[in-house]
C-alpha cells in the first residue's frame, strides 16, 4: 500500500518539517514506487537535516540498487562502511544492512571473495540474517568448503526451521562431508 504510506509521510511531513527520519522513510517509499528523483531529493532533504543519518545514506544507497545503479550503490555504501579518509570517516561502519547489501552487489559482479567477507562482516554484526547466512554457506560449498558450510547451515537453521533452501544447502553438505543419512534425511 505504497500510496498510502506515501500520503501518511506527507502528512507527517508536513506536522515535522526538521524530522530527517520521516523523510528518510518518505524517500525510502518514493524509491518503492519507482519515482527515484523524489526518492533522491528526499533523501539528501534528510541528509540536509542530520549530515550523518545513515539511513538516510542507506536509502540512497538501495534505490541506487534497485535501479541497477551499482556503482553508485557502492559509492555510497563506501560513504556508510569506509568513509573517504580522516576529513570524512564512515557514517555507521557497523551497519549489517550496508555491509549485507554491499555482498549482493559483490555477488552480480561476480567477485566472490569481497561478497563472502562482506556476508561476514554482516552476520557478525547480525547472526539472524539468515539470507546471508545461506549465500555464505553456498559459496562455501562450491569451493568444496562443506565442513565450513555446515555450521552455518546449521545456525541459519536455528533462526528459520522451515526454510526449503537451507534444509537442500545442509543436505548437499552432508553429503559432501560423507554423512549419507543425515543428508538423506535433510534432502527427504
């Protein structure tokens, strides 16, 4: 119900004009709707407001990516992760979601090392990112890493029991670790 909460921002804006949070989050639904010029401006309106709002920085960083801007995305991710230098440091170098994000890029462009410290960086920050923890896992296994991959399974299963991705991952790498009937049993 994108028009709606489009209308409640608006609103809301309006009552709290010095808020960047509520034009963080107005900017945030604007990308949602596609209109990635509202969800810019707004954005930078909120930077404009707090210079070190990270989700504000966050917002920018994942309409970038949904517009397949990935360049972009990594620029302003390094603004949140890295920061460029002692004039301008990292705005929230312990953001799970920055670093989350940065991997999925890392992953389309196909570079597989910086994707996995990435994917680290980010369950180390939020073990519960069960998403993450499977891609890991999965990385693991194609480099024939399946006692690394285990444990990850293992703990991603911990937080999402029902999961049919996870319950296949940990079967493969039963199987890969020689333990058949524990594979058998996760595959059934």
């Amino acid at each position: 119900k994108l028009s709606e909460a489009d209308a409640f921002f608006t609103k809301q804006r309006s009552k709290m004009s010095k808020s960047a949070a509520l034009a963080a989050g107005h900017a945030e639904v604007k990308s949602l709707q596609k209109d990635t010029a509202g969800a810019q401006e707004l954005a930078r309106s909120a930077l404009k407001l707090d210079p070190t709002y990270a989700p504000a920085m966050m917002v920018i960083a994942r309409d970038h990516y949904r517009n397949r801007r990935l360049d972009l995305s990594l620029y302003a991710l390094k603004a949140i992760l890295d920061g460029f230098g002692p004039d301008n440091p990292a705005r929230d170098p312990d953001n799970a979601e920055a670093h989350l994000l940065r991997a999925n890029i890392f992953v389309e462009q196909e570079l597989r090392a910086p994707a996995m410290e990435s994917y680290r960086k980010a369950l180390g920050l939020r073990p519960d990112l069960v998403g993450a923890r499977v891609k890991l896992a999965n990385y693991m296994l194609q480099a024939g890493r399946a006692d690394e991959a285990l444990p990850e399974l293992q703990t991603a299963l911990k937080y999402d029991p029902d999961n049919l991705d996870i319950h296949l991952s940990l079967g493969d790498a039963h199987r890969l670790t020689g333990n058949y009937t524990q594979a058998k049993q996760e595959l059934e």
